[in-house]
C-alpha cells in the first residue's frame, strides 16, 4: 500500500522527488607514483571533472583511492557522470578502476 508523505517529509527522508543517486569510485596510483604526483592528479581531477559537471567527491587515500561521487545539489547524478568518472581516470593511466552503478546515496 502506498503511503502519503508531506513534502516537507519526503524532503527530509531523502525519498521520490528528493532521491539523492551518486556512485562509488576506487582507482590506484601506480606503485612508487610520487606524493607530489598524486596531489596534482587529484586536484586535476576535481578541477577537471567534479567541480564543472556539479559534482561533488568525498574521498581519501594515498596510493589507492576510494570516493564517493554525488550531485552538489540535491539530485540524481547519471550514467553519463559516471562514464565522464571513469574515463577521466583511465585517460590518466590510473590503475584498478572501479565505478560502481547508480546507487541511493541515503538508503542503499
């Protein structure tokens, strides 16, 4: 049975219009990559790919790298985020790249 939620409430769960979608990321650097190497390719990386496509990435890591990737705004990002993502890092020579599909970013 389908229930009826307030706008208000559907906004504060994170549901229907509301639904938050991003995606994992998990790459490495290749083995004796300097820290200076790293730095400048994840700066690039955000300033390249994250920052004008309105993305966000929440992410650590020296030599191997795991993130998540969302919309900076409340929204769904897309496939075509993620295969901007990826292609990004293989372009780099990045190594063990791995995109996740589409997920809830609140529920899943």
């Amino acid at each position: 049975m389908a229930t009826h939620r307030s706008r208000r409430l559907r906004k504060k769960m994170h549901i229907d219009e509301f639904q938050e979608l991003g995606f994992s990321v998990g790459f490495t650097f290749p083995q004796g990559a300097t820290e200076q190497t790293i730095d400048s390719t994840v700066d690039a990386l955000i300033e390249e790919a994250i920052d004008p496509n309105g993305l966000a990435f929440d992410g650590s890591g020296y030599l191997q790298w795991e993130g998540l990737v969302c919309l900076q705004q409340t929204g769904k990002c897309t496939e075509a985020h993620r295969e901007l993502v990826r292609k990004w890092l293989d372009d780099r020579k990045l190594e063990n790249i791995k995109v996740t599909e589409l997920f809830d970013v609140w529920w899943d």
